[in-house]
C-alpha cells in the first residue's frame, strides 16, 4: 500500500478501518528514508493544525491557550530551529511531564512545585481539562518524550489517539451524521458501527488528507535548516483542523453551553 499517496476516501470502510489499526506500522514503514528530524517534524506540523484550531477557539470566548501547552509547543518548535539543546528540551520536559500527569491522574510524587505554581491558575477551568489535556497538550508532550529517548513511536498518530481525537469532535458537535447512543453506551457490535461510520465520515477522511500532506511536505525538504524550518513554521500559521463551517459551529455550542 503506498500510504503517502493513497486518497483515503476512496477506500471501502473496511479498508480504512485497517489503515486506521496498521497506521503505526504503515507510517514507519513510508518513513524509513527520513531523518530523524523530519519524523519529528512531521507529528509538529500535524500538531500545528491542531493548535491553531483549539486557539481559535479559546479566542472566540476570551480564553488564552493554556500556558503549559504553549511552552511545550514553543520548545518543540526550538528544538527543531536548533535554538535549544536536547539537554535543555529533556529539563523542560522532566518539568512540564510532572504538570500533566498530576493534572491527570493526581499524582505528585514528582510534581515540580515550583512549576505548577506558574501552571496552576489554567486547570481551575473545567473547559481546558474538555479541549485541551488529553487531546492536546499531552499530544505534544509526547512528541518531546520522542525526542528525548531518540525514539519514534508516532503516539498521537496511533489508532487509539487519532481516533480518539476525531472521534470526541465528530460525535460531540454533530459534524457528521453518525451512529450514536446519547447515553453513550454501545454493545460490541454497536460500538464497531459507530467508529466505522467515524472513520467513513468526510470529516475524518479529510484529516487524514492532512496527515498526509504533512508527510509530503517533510519528505520534500532537502536541508532541516533553521532558515528552512522557520519558513515552514510561517506557512503553517493559517492551517487548522476542520473546515470553516465545522470550526463556527463547534464555536456556536461551545457559546451556548
């Protein structure tokens, strides 16, 4: 299967869904000619998108981007502009990884205090733990832990957290018309006719569009400069997930509720 090139929407579902459960192992196998770099690069810039759609709409309720998933993103982008120091990203890391496992799971054996204080007024708002933890800055978070063990394991991209990801927009504000029990417990059989229809969905097949432009456009950089970089960093500025009409109607329920 040539997976940079493939239209995923042509596909039968039952071959998207294979797609979707092998892409780990289809994303290294496409990239085994890249460098380490552009595997990293790759996941940022798909990351990107998603960082400029969550901005856009904390901006439309006069919330700023939580400070941890800011700096995350911003070492991220340092280290690939070769402004930072793998040392210095592993610190950072070390720092901001005790913040989100404390958030998520209570656990302060090894919470940088003094951090949190600089983090802690963010999570006293229900609507970042909703739009921006999991899915988001722990997506990123991932992608420096990448960096600092020097090795790809393309997490965000796998199955269980691409899916998880569209699978919350898509159900949550109705972008497609889906299978779905309000209650939102299915039955195995139930449960395999809702995610099918996820990933059949336009939404989903345009993600995945995304995915792979992203990899394209790594796959055709010849020299990982700083100049080369940042260039890129500036073109991806106005990329976002979602179309326009999908982006204003997740704003009109987020307003309403």
């Amino acid at each position: 299967m040539n997976f940079l090139n493939m239209d995923f929407m042509t596909l039968k579902v039952q071959e998207k869904q294979k797609v979707i459960y092998e892409i780990k192992e289809l994303l290294n196998k496409m990239t085994k000619d890249y460098t380490f770099e552009q595997k990293i690069l790759a996941q940022a810039l798909f990351m990107e998108r998603y960082y400029h759609f969550l901005q856009r709409l904390l901006d439309t309720i006069s919330m700023p981007v939580p400070a941890v998933l800011k700096d995350i993103r911003n070492y991220l982008w340092r280290y690939l502009k070769k402004e930072c120091s793998v040392e210095e990203l592993e610190e950072f890391h070390r720092v901001s990884d005790s913040i989100l496992i404390y958030i998520l799971v209570d656990d302060d054996d090894n919470l940088d205090r003094a951090a949190w204080e600089k983090y802690k007024e963010d999570w006293n708002n229900v609507l970042y733990f909703n739009l921006c933890l999991d899915e988001a800055a722990s997506e990123w978070s991932y992608i420096l832990e990448q960096i600092v063990t020097g090795d790809i394991n393309w997490y965000e991209l796998t199955d269980g957290e691409l899916t998880a990801i569209m699978g919350y927009y898509i159900d949550t504000f109705d972008l497609e018309p889906i299978y779905k029990k309000e209650d939102g417990c299915y039955e195995a059989l139930e449960c395999d006719r809702y995610w099918a229809e996820i990933y059949d969905s336009q939404t989903f097949g345009n993600i995945i569009s995304m995915l792979l432009e992203d990899l394209r456009v790594v796959k055709n950089i010849e020299e990982m400069s700083k100049k080369q970089i940042q260039k890129i960093y500036t073109q991806y500025q106005d990329k976002k997930f979602f179309e326009e009409p999908q982006i204003e109607k997740i704003i009109k329920s987020l307003n309403e509720n």
